[in-house]
C-alpha cells in the first residue's frame, strides 16, 4: 500500500496541473464573484437633487444609511438607470421634499421609501426641536441637537428596519456563499480526475499486475481512496486559508469547524467518484458524466445561489439526493447562522451515510463488472 | 503443470471461449495463435486466475485454482497486451514500484533491478521518464517489470503488437534466452505466425472462442500433410481467371493477395497442366508456379476459410 501511494504522490508531484487549476478556478470565482466592487451588502439606489440639498442634513442622512447606498446621479441618468431596471427605484431630493421613480412594486421599494420618509421625519422632527428651544447661534443649534441625539440613542423602545441583503442580518453572504459554493463545487473535479486512474489502471492492466502481487484487494482500494481523499481535502485546506489567513474573510470562528465539516463532504465525494467510476465503461464516458453530475449538483445543491430562492418542489426533493446540499447546509449552519452543534451534525451524518452507501455499492460494481 | 479445463466463459449471450483444454508443461515455450477478438486474452485472464470462468476448471499441480489461486499467482508473471506502466515515473521508480508490490526491498531489490534493466537493454534508460520512451522501449520495460519477482511462469499477451521490427526482434530474442537460460515457462499470445513459429514448442490456434487445433508446430502442419499449397505469380489478374480457380472443386481453399494467388489443393491431383490451361483461357501470363512449404498461415486459412489477420 505505501508503494501505490509513494508512486501516486511522485506522479502529483510530477504532474500537479489539474490541482492546481481547479484550486486556482476555485479561488479565482470566489474572489469574482463574492469579492468584487458591485458585490456589496447593501441595495445601491440612485438619487439626485441639488447640490445645496447634497450637503446639507438630508444628503449626509443619506449617506450614513447602513441599509442602503444612496448613490448621488445626474437626474435624466437616474430616470434611465430605472427605466433599464438596473435599480429598483430612484430617488429626486428636494429640501421640503423628495419625488420617487419606480419601476416595479417590490418590498424593497417599500421599504426604500420608508426610509426617505424616515430621513425628512427626523429633518422635521429636527426642525421642530430647535423651534421648541428658540436657540439664536449655531453653537447653540449643534448643542441642543447633540442632546437630543442622546436622548435618542437611549430610547424607551426601538423599531428597526432590514431587508434581505443587509450586512447585519445572518441569512446571506455572498462572499461566504461563494467560498462554500466554489470550493465544493470544483473539488469534485479535482476529486473526480484523481478517482479516474482506477478506471485507466484497470484499463491499462496495471491493476491486474496489482491484483497478481501479494497486496490485498483492499490495500489497493485504500491506497487509492486515501490519495484521492488526500488530494481533494489538501485543496479545500488551501482555498479555505487563502480566503481565511490572505483575503482576511471572517468565518466567525468557525474555521476549525469547516475543516473538520468538510473531511465528511470530501469522504462522500470520494466514494461518488468511485460509484461513477463503476458505473462508466470507459474513459471517454467519464469524462462526459463529471461535468454533467458536478454541474447539476452545484446548480441543485446550492453552490451557486441560496437553496432559499428556489420555489420548484421537484429541485428541492433532487437537492435532498445531492450531498453538496448538505455540505452547503453544514457550512452555513455553522458559519453564518451560527446554530448549535446538534444542527451542524446532522447534514455531516447524511453526508457520511451517502458515502458509506455510494463506497459500499460503487466497489460491488466494480468488482462486478470486469472493466 | 498448468491446465484449463474444459473451460467457458460467457458475457451475457456471447460465449467468449467455449469448452477449451488447454496444458502448459514446465519448461515450454507455448502459444496461443488466433485473429483480434479469438478469445486468447480472456483465456490467458482465466488461466492466470485474473478471470474466473463461467464453467470449467484452471488446476496448478492438480490442484483447482480458482477459488484459491494464491500458489498459481506465486508463481505468474503477467505482461499485458496495454502498456501496464506509470507513464510519469522513470523506467527504474517503475521497477522500484512493481517490485515493492511483490515484497522486494533494500539491497535485494536494487540488485534485482539492475539485473532485470540490463536483461531488456534499458540499463541507460534507467532514469528516463517512460513517456519518452520508443514504443519498442515500453513493451520491454513492459515485460521487464513481470520479470522482477523471478516468475515461474510468464504469460505474454501480444506483446509485440505495434511496434518495430528491430524491437520486436529483441523481445523475441529474450523471450527465447529466457527460456533457455532460465527455464521459464512461457505462454505467448500472438497473431504473428512467424513470431510463434520461431518461439514455441507447441502451439494452440484459436478461433471464435474454440480452440480449432493444438499440437507441435510439425503436428499442426500435418494437418495440411494430404494437401499442396501452390502458389501463382503474375503481374495482373483477370475476373475471369479468379472465378474459374474459385469454380474448380479440386481447389480448396483460395486466398488473392496482390500479385500472389495461394491455392490449397489435394496432393493427389495433378493440377499444374489444369492451371496453365485456365490461365492462357484467361489470358493471364503466369510469371511463376511454386509448390510452398505448409505455414501456420496456410492451416489457419484452411481450418478457418480466412487469412489469421482478417
């Protein structure tokens, strides 16, 4: 056994490319896709007024807002940016009031405008406190508004307002949802291409060699899975550091805990390998199915957007099938909704059954079947 | 003694060799003749317990093997028809990987290595990548790689298939000293006539899964001893010419090739003046009429009715 695992590392070492390209495709989407400019939390929405009313209290009010970025626009731009749909709504700002475009209803435009109705609230409310003190010098205006911020900031009680993609809230990231997304999903091709040197072994008569010699059947079995288990888990170690240690993601602490999730998700998909492999008769079918079954299980597991968005009932019952699904669930149990321990066990249980029972069938079959 | 007897091995409805006995005596050198597709590597996979077969049974020393085929596998060193090599390790880290598997370690296999490389004539290769290899070179770093744990038995699928003559040449030669130097039992598997000609003590000719004829190369060609193979020579051949041989009854068998025409026919005709006469009726100019010593060829084509590369 430390003979096929010597030659397989010596051949990794010599030929290492389809790891490293899978590893770099992985880093490089996430870092596309959930790290760039246009990727933020917050819901950009347009707005345009004068340039008085841009530095006065409404326009800085706007800018201080944590849910939403208020992006200031030329006015005829505005009404385009809306008209094309690039924005849910548009906002024209005025001292005494403000003017709305919207395309089509949404919550968020509910909430948008609420927001709006907010700020000039507070203006007026503003307003009226200095009217009340019938302060004379500015000292005297920011003094009295000082106070009064105060006493805000300490209500009797509060009412806050959030929407879906805001960065308070734990139900989506979409840099986290990318890491876990990619990084799952291209470790099925690095896994996948690691597996198939059983089918070409078999192929080329190496394996017959294998089975004349005095290893045991499983020593060569172990030989191979524990190097494809190597190969796929060194990956994720990488990717995961590089995000955690070089691009400075916070994983809430639970760094330790994805390592450890994902030694279940890189058993399972070992033993996927093997079952495909059995299933397959010869290299050229393999090389067909791999894109197929990893793309599909990306779509239908939720590697590429939130499972919550998806309505059809017949996804949803394909994803219980899909161990991506569950080493998605585990991820984000653990990372983003931060549950208990019980929450996070139970995807990584399913995980370890799906691989017990595609290891279990995948070599029957192929003992089976003479390749 | 290794034997198959009685053996078949079905997939699905297709019936890959059919009730086939086979022996392989210690010290011989035996082959196993057919066209692609006779059944000859399923046969060499179940006689070296890789392949159990659907009936019948593969005896080592008169013990069964195929429920315990641990002592035959002892002893088997198994060439396959596919290049069996990691093409990314060096010609010697090949050696050192195969040889590990059997157990082989430190000075023994160091030693073991050296002797081997320099018996296939890749001393200077040693360190050489295999996929830079010749095709030649791979097939005898091929075989050399069976050879490492000193089997008793080696057992040759094609060996020689694709590759040039020089290198074949080579393997043929080793084949032979390995036999002779050694005492290695060898079962060599080939759709070369000539290549089993030149090698083997007794010869088995497969076809469709049955095996058609076994015996010593001068037995086979008994097989033919009651028939002449003549051979006709002309620059050109005419429709007519070829449909009267092929219409004349005292003809056998008939095989075109080029400028060649083969003919089997019984030795007790006289049917040399007949040709002359169907060929001037032809108007083909006859350039030579030879009488040709019997082939493996000319007794595949006779037991089958098509040339062994068909």
């Amino acid at each position: 056994m430390r003979g096929i695992l010597l030659a397989k590392f010596t051949t990794f070492i010599r030929k290492p490319w389809v790891f490293v390209l899978f590893t770099v495709m992985s880093i490089g989407f996430t870092l596309i896709i959930g790290y760039t400019e246009g990727n933020e939390d917050k819901i950009t929405v347009p707005v345009a007024g004068a340039e008085e009313v841009r530095t006065g209290s409404i326009g800085k009010a706007l800018e201080e807002n944590e849910v939403y970025h208020f992006k200031w626009q030329e006015e005829t731009d505005l009404k385009e940016i809306v008209r094309l749909g690039e924005a849910e709504a548009g906002i024209i700002i005025e001292e005494t009031g403000y003017e709305m475009f919207i395309r089509v209803e949404t919550p968020n435009v509910q909430l948008i405008e609420q927001t709006i109705a907010n700020i000039y609230t507070e203006k007026i409310r503003e307003n009226q406190v200095l009217e009340l003190f019938q302060s004379e010098t500015a000292a005297e205006e920011e003094a009295i508004l000082t106070a009064y911020h105060e006493s805000m900031d300490q209500p009797i009680f509060e009412i806050t307002n959030d929407n879906f993609r805001n960065a308070d809230s734990s139900q989506f990231d979409e840099g986290l949802h990318a890491i876990f997304g990619f990084t799952l999903f291209f470790v099925i091709y690095t896994i996948g291409y690691n597996v198939l040197p059983i089918l070409i072994e078999k192929k080329e008569g190496i394996w017959d060699r294998m089975i004349l010699s005095p290893l045991k059947k499983w020593e060569i079995y172990l030989a191979n899975l524990v190097y494809s288990f190597f190969e796929g888990y060194l990956q994720i170690i990488i990717i995961f550091s590089v995000f955690h240690y070089l691009v400075g993601v916070d994983f809430q602490g639970g760094f330790a805990g994805i390592l450890l999730i994902m030694l279940a998700y890189t058993f399972t998909i070992v033993s996927l390998g093997i079952f495909v492999t059995a299933l397959v008769k010869n290299i050229q079918q393999f090389n067909a199915v791999l894109p197929i079954l990893s793309v599909s299980m990306a779509m239908i597991g939720g590697a590429f957007w939130p499972l919550e968005i998806v309505q059809s009932d017949i996804l949803l019952a394909l994803a219980k099938l899909n161990p991506l699904t569950y080493g998605m669930e585990a991820l984000n149990n653990l990372v983003l909704y931060n549950l208990p321990f019980e929450e996070i066990l139970m995807p990584v249980s399913i995980l370890i059954l799906m691989g017990v029972i595609f290891m279990g069938v995948g070599i029957h079959l192929m003992e089976k079947i003479h390749i | 003694m290794l034997e198959l007897i009685d053996i078949t091995k079905k997939y699905k409805q297709t019936k890959a060799v059919k009730n086939m006995n086979m022996y392989i005596e210690k010290g011989e050198i035996v082959g196993l003749l057919g066209p692609n597709g006779a059944g000859k590597s399923t046969a060499i996979s179940i006689l070296s317990s890789l392949l159990e077969p659907t009936s019948g049974d593969v005896k080592f020393e008169n013990k069964s093997m195929i429920k315990n085929p641990k002592s035959l596998r002892q002893i088997v060193g198994i060439v396959p028809q596919e290049i069996a090599l990691y093409e990314d390790l060096s010609a010697e880290e090949n050696m050192k990987f195969f040889g590990r598997i059997y157990r082989l370690k430190g000075k023994t296999l160091k030693n073991k290595i050296s002797e081997v490389l320099e018996q296939i004539g890749l001393t200077d290769r040693r360190k050489d990548i295999v996929k830079t290899f010749s095709g030649g070179m791979k097939r005898r770093l091929n075989i050399g790689v069976a050879m490492l744990h000193d089997p008793e038995i080696l057992i040759m699928d094609e060996p020689t298939v694709g590759i040039d003559p020089q290198s074949r040449n080579y393997i043929l030669q080793t084949v032979k000293r390995l036999n002779k130097d050694r005492q290695m039992t060898v079962l060599y598997t080939s759709h070369y006539m000539e290549e089993v000609e030149y090698l083997c003590d007794r010869i088995y000719i497969m076809d469709k899964g049955n095996l058609i004829a076994s015996g010593t190369k001068d037995e086979i060609k008994q097989i033919l001893a009651s028939e002449n193979t003549i051979s006709l020579k002309a620059d050109h051949w005419n429709e007519r010419f070829i449909t009267n041989l092929r219409e004349n009854p005292q003809i056998h068998q008939m095989k075109v090739d080029g400028n060649e025409i083969v003919l089997v026919v019984s030795k007790d005709v006289n049917i040399f003046s007949k040709l002359a006469h169907l060929a001037e009726e032809a108007n083909v100019q006859l350039r030579a009429v030879d009488v040709k010593q019997v082939t493996l060829e000319d007794v595949f084509l006779h037991l089958t009715g098509r040339a062994l590369r068909d």
